[in-house]
C-alpha cells in the first residue's frame, strides 16, 4: 500500500468522523495560529523597530582618540591619552574605507558659546558649532526638514553656507523653518546663508541637541584648526547585522591610517551604537520564548484529544483491522495507516493555523504600524510541529492497532 492510498485512507476516516475529527483539528489550528500569528507580529515589530534605530544610529560605529587608564609609582591614577585623529587621519580613512554599503562621515566639535543673530533677533551665547561634511546626516539621527544639505563641494571648500537646529529657527524665524532658508544670519560676528533647517530632536545628557549649528568641514578646519583639533569619523551600514565585520575592517584601514606598527597597539578606539538594539533583540527573545511555550501548551492539549480520537477510532475499527490483515496487511502497513491518518489530522488543522495566523500578524502589524514581514520561515516551522505532534500522538494507537491478533480482531463485535 502506498504513501497516497494511506493518505485517501486517513481522508476517508476523517469524514466517517467528522465531528471528533474536526474539534482536535480545530485545537491544532489554535495553537499553530498563536504560533505563527504572534511570532510573525515580533517579527514585524522587531524589523520596523531595526529601521528605526538604524536611523538613530544602532548600524554605526565611530572612532575617537583612546584613552587609556594608567597607575603611577605614587599608587595615582592617570588618563593616557592617543594622538588626535586630525583631518588627514579622518580624510584618509574616509578616502581608504570602501566596505559594501556603507556611509563615512567626518564631523568636528567647534565650540560651545556662539551668538547667532539676525536683525535686532540673537540667541543666548549658549548655540554650538559644529563642523560637517556631506555624509553627516546620513550617519546622525538629524534630519532635514527644510532646505538642503550640503553639496560635497560646498562642505570641502569653505564657503560660508549653515544649516541650523530647530531651537534657531524658533527664536529668530518665528517657529517657521521655509523663512529662514536663503536668509544671511551672523554667527560670532561672521555672515552665513542659511540652507537647511533640521527637525527637532530633543536634547539628551544635558546636550541641546536643537541648540547648533552645522557648518562646512573645512569652514570650520579653517577657523577653528589648532594643531590638536580632534575630529570624528563615523560609519554606517546598511543592516546593523554586518556592524561587527564593518568594525573589523575599519580597524584595519585606521591602522594603516594611522601608520602603526603591527607590533604596537591601537591608539584609537570604536564605540558602537548598537547596543539599544542588542536590548531590544534580547527582549523579543523572550516573548519568542513565551509564545512557543504558550503554543506548546495548547498543541499538548490537541496531542492528547487526538490520541484519545485515535485509540477510540482503533477500538472502532477493530474488525476492519482484523479483515485487512486476513487479506496479507502486515503490521507495518496497518502502523503506517493509523500514523498517517493522525499526520494528516495534524497537518490540515496547521494549514488552518497557519492561514489564521498569518492574518493576526498582519493585523497586528497594521495596529500597531509595523512593517508585515511574510513567515516563510515560520510557517514551515508550523508544518514541522505539526508533523511532530501527530507521530506523537500517532505512535501508541497505531502500535497498539498493528499489534491485534486477526483471529480475536475478526470476532469482535
């Protein structure tokens, strides 16, 4: 007897049985449908929620001078500090740098107590300058919302160009960013035309983050370039999953940057942004963890009505047991029928889980505007347990079926 006549078999069962048959399919579908449902909704949100901390920074790493904790032979403790990454060790890098995807920027912090004024309207001495190239917005969580950036001729040749932070443009543009694009304002006495005002950001640490100004990198080299100035490099990817193969290889190129020795160590350090994500990560984690256990539970339960079905349909069936096997059934072929019909008990009430699931998670992700991602991987994941369940619950009655003595089957009544 072969694979399809078992199936046509356990089809046939099935609607001899409908009603038994239909209650354990229907307990299989709810537990396969928390599973994949709830599993394919962690996966949008932990998807939706990747993007977004990737645009706040958690697919970026960047360099700074090292600093290093040393004790002296008076039993104190000193900061020993690397060389400065200066503009050409930034430059170089940024020139050198080429893995697949990937975005450098080079920024630099000029001062913390400038005037910004236009008119008889100027902010207290409280706004930062910061120095930026061309790639910074691509690799900060700032965001233009009116205006442009700059060009990467305009961030190299020091033209007097700014784009200024949201808290600017409140207190000199009456909270309308379109009026102060094209505008000439004046930063410590120096004039610059404006052409990009940022969204609000919100401040962190104590940091005005809305309280700057950014102005074009070598602008700022030329004005505030003493011999030591320290500058930022930063790099994004694409998938916060390739940041650590990012950092391997950026370690490399900033070595041969920084022109050291193989025997010496770095004088440079990476800080990495990931780690809010890496949170995040661990706690979908464990819902995973409390969705499969929740869906265990309910599939235990499925287990046993099926087998409690199955014994009740073996005792049922005790004298088409005793026939087949008159007409040269052997053992295995009676254990392979009854497992069969228990698989496919199983594997139409998944593909009921299944359906149902995919469409909570689909509901879920519009609820709470997340990205849908199709569970391929773990509708096939339902399928499997599926499988799994039914031989479980399968194995006993269809031994006990194939282990019925022909004569004594024949009798029964």
């Amino acid at each position: 007897m072969n694979s399809i006549e078992n199936v046509k078999i356990a089809l046939r069962s099935i609607k001899d049985n409908i009603l038994r048959s239909l209650l354990t399919l229907l307990i299989i579908a709810v537990g396969i449908a928390c599973l994949v449902g709830m599993l394919t909704a962690i996966d949008g949100l932990l998807f939706s929620m990747s993007d977004n901390f990737n645009r706040l920074g958690a697919n970026s790493y960047n360099f700074r001078r090292s600093s290093e904790t040393i004790t002296t032979n008076t039993g104190g403790r000193q900061r020993k500090r690397g060389a400065p990454i200066n503009f050409d060790d930034a430059y170089d890098f940024k020139e050198a740098f080429d893995y697949s995807g990937s975005v450098v920027s080079i920024d630099t912090y000029c001062s913390g107590n400038a005037t910004v004024r236009i008119g008889d309207k100027e902010t207290n001495p409280t706004v930062s300058i910061v120095g930026i190239d061309e790639e910074y917005f691509s690799t900060s969580a700032f965001e233009i919302s009116e205006g442009r950036n700059f060009t990467k001729s305009e961030a190299y040749s020091g033209s007097n160009r700014v784009i200024i932070g949201s808290d600017i443009v409140d207190q000199l543009f009456d909270e309308k960013p379109e009026k102060a694009i094209g505008k000439s304002i004046s930063i410590n006495g120096a004039k610059y035309k404006v052409l990009g005002a940022l969204e609000q950001k919100g401040n962190s640490s104590g940091s005005g983050n809305d309280r700057r100004v950014f102005i074009p990198l070598i602008n700022a080299k030329k004005l505030y370039g003493y011999a030591d100035r320290n500058y930022n490099v930063i790099v994004s990817v694409k998938n916060s999953t390739d940041i650590d193969d990012a950092v391997s290889q950026g370690i490399g190129v900033m070595r041969n940057v920084r022109k050291l020795k193989a025997s010496e160590k770095n004088d440079f350090e990476i800080r990495k942004s990931d780690g809010i994500l890496e949170r995040l990560k661990e706690m979908t984690s464990s819902l995973r963890l409390g969705t499969i256990v929740i869906a265990t539970l309910t599939l235990l339960g499925a287990a046993i009505g099926l087998m409690n079905i199955m014994l009740v349909s073996v005792t049922e069936r005790t004298a088409e047991i005793g026939v087949r096997k008159a007409l040269g059934a052997t053992r295995s072929n009676v254990l392979i029928q009854f497992l069969t019909e228990a698989i496919v008990i199983c594997i139409l009430g998944g593909i009921v889980g299944i359906f149902f699931g995919v469409i909570i998670g689909y509901l879920v992700s519009l609820g709470t505007n997340s990205t849908f991602v199709t569970p391929w991987l773990w509708m096939l994941v339902g399928i499997a347990v599926c499988v799994f369940v039914g031989v479980v619950s399968g194995i006993y009655p269809a031994l006990k079926a194939s282990r019925l003595d022909p004569i004594e089957s024949l009798r029964y009544e």
